[in-house]
C-alpha cells in the first residue's frame, strides 16, 4: 500500500509496472463525528464504572478520562497497530469500525465496559 495524494493506494505488483487497484476514501465527516462522540461515552463509561486512568493503565496518579485522553492512550494505539496511521484525519472510511471493533472488544473483555458505536 502506498499513500498517494493522502489517500491509501492498493497496488498490484503482479504486472512488469505497478498498477492502482483502487483508491479508499477518506472517512467521512459522519464518520469523524461518530469516532468523536463514541470516544467520549467510552470516557465518561470508563469513569461511571470507577476506571480512572490508574486503575485501566496501572498508573499512581487517580485521573479521570475525557475523550482526548480516550483517544490518545486507547484508541490511537490500536489504530496505529491496525493501520500504520498515526492520525485520525488520515483514516479511511473502513478505518473507523474496524478499529472500533478490536478495541471495544477488548475493553469488554478486561473490564466489562461496553459503548456500541453511535448512530445518529
């Protein structure tokens, strides 16, 4: 994959020349709004449920989550892991639910907190 134009370019190396096999847009401003809005239930799940930063990340500090906290230390890593982008305004739009995915997964199996993602 190659990034062209700041957007993730599939190629076929298969042929003599490299070849675009298709061009994914980028995530759409519902889609921003959503990641926005999901992030900030899951902060404000994490702390109704007595998960302060501490006790999710194993630090000595109590802090509460806030959605950029959500988004920088959970988030973030897993898109970065999935994804190879370091920021959200580079994702695509098949970007969000998989990250979603892995990610709310995991949370439900470690603490038993669960935030479906929005949809209005």
């Amino acid at each position: 994959m190659e990034f062209l134009s700041g957007r993730c370019v599939e190629s076929d190396a298969a042929d003599e020349g490299i070849g675009v096999t298709g061009i994914r847009p980028k995530r759409t401003t519902q889609q921003n709004n959503a990641l926005h809005l999901y992030l900030e239930r899951l902060a404000d799940a994490l702390n109704a449920a007595g998960f302060d930063m501490k006790k999710t990340l194993k630090h000595d500090v109590d802090i509460p989550w806030n959605k950029e906290m959500a988004k920088d230390f959970l988030w973030r890593p897993v898109q970065e892991a999935l994804t190879g982008k370091e920021s959200t305004a580079d994702l695509d739009t098949h970007d969000p639910m998989q990250i979603y995915e892995v990610l709310s997964r995991h949370i439900g199996q470690k603490i038993g907190v669960f935030v479906e993602w929005p949809t209005e």
